[in-house]
C-alpha cells in the first residue's frame, strides 16, 4: 500500500460540509489514518476548497454560521500539503494527454505522479475522464466498505451554538 495518499478537494468536502453524502469518505480516511497513511494535496486544494464553502455560502446553501463551521473544520482534517518544484509544469504537461480535464484539476494529478501515490476524488466528471487514461485514479463511490453508523444530516440546519461531531460526521479525528 502507498504511503501516501492525494485527495482532491471533493473528497475533503465530503467531511466537512453538514450536508454529506455518505459516510464513506469518513469511513475512507478512518481507514487510511490506521493504517498510517499521508494524506497529499497540491496548495490548489486550499484554494478549492475555500472558494467553494464560499460558494455555498454565497448560494445560500450554508449558512453564514455552517460556512464559519465547514471552514474551521477544513482547517482541522490534516491535509499535508505538498508543492514540488515540478508541480506546475507536469500539470501543464498532462492537458494534452487528459483532455477535457482542467488544469486545475491535474494539479491533483500530477502530484500523484510526482510522488507514486493514488489519487482519490469524489467528483464523477472528473473520475470519468481519467479513469481509463491513468491506472492512479480512484473514485469515493467505487469504496465498498460499510459506511459508519452515522445519522442522515443532507436536510439538517445547523445552528453554529448547538453544533455536535454528528451535524459534521466526517470529523473522525477533531475537535
């Protein structure tokens, strides 16, 4: 098993957002911290995933108290994040090969070169267009295991004063 493991930022959302879609990607990085495993990403991750909380925010999907909640748990998840002085120019490198995926998206990608790891996403435009171009790649709903015993929260409003770990279940390891 790899060392390391590169998770994009529709992975890390699945944690952090009060709204998750399944427990898988709790059950993923539980699995992945006992088994000792570095979680990677390119400094674009920080980048993704504070523009998108405020998106959501901004889209009134979250609330101003569920958005301040979100960022501070992405602050918390432990992502190691890794800028090799190649990073940029093998991203640029891969547009040719991996048409129609974005720049920005092969930062993910190649890091996961750079560094001999698997590549992780939750994203299903993104997993569809490399899945068959690079043998790295690995989609959130192909995991298998048995997701944790978490209540449903996709309909819940959080009030920031009367948060619990259940309004986030993907805080395996926080707060």
């Amino acid at each position: 098993m790899n060392a390391q493991i590169c998770i994009d930022a529709s992975i890390a959302l699945q944690l952090i957002l009060p709204a998750t879609k399944s427990g898988f990607a709790d059950t993923l990085f539980k699995k992945w911290d006992d088994s000792g495993i570095q979680i990677i990403s390119p400094p674009i991750f920080d980048i993704d995933i504070t523009t998108i909380i405020r998106k959501l925010m901004q889209m009134k999907l979250l609330t101003p108290q569920q958005g301040e909640q979100a960022f501070q748990h992405y602050q918390l998840i432990g992502i190691n994040i890794i800028n090799p002085p190649s990073l940029i120019q093998t991203a640029w490198d891969m547009t040719e090969k991996y048409f129609p995926a974005h720049v920005s998206d092969l930062h993910y990608l190649a890091l996961t070169e750079l560094v001999n790891a698997e590549f992780w996403t939750a994203n299903p435009r993104l997993y569809s267009s490399l899945k068959d171009k690079n043998p790295r790649v690995r989609f959130l709903g192909d995991f298998s295991a048995s997701p944790p015993d978490i209540p449903a929260v996709a309909e819940k409003k959080v009030d920031s004063h009367k948060s619990t770990r259940s309004d986030f279940p993907g805080l395996w390891r926080a707060i």
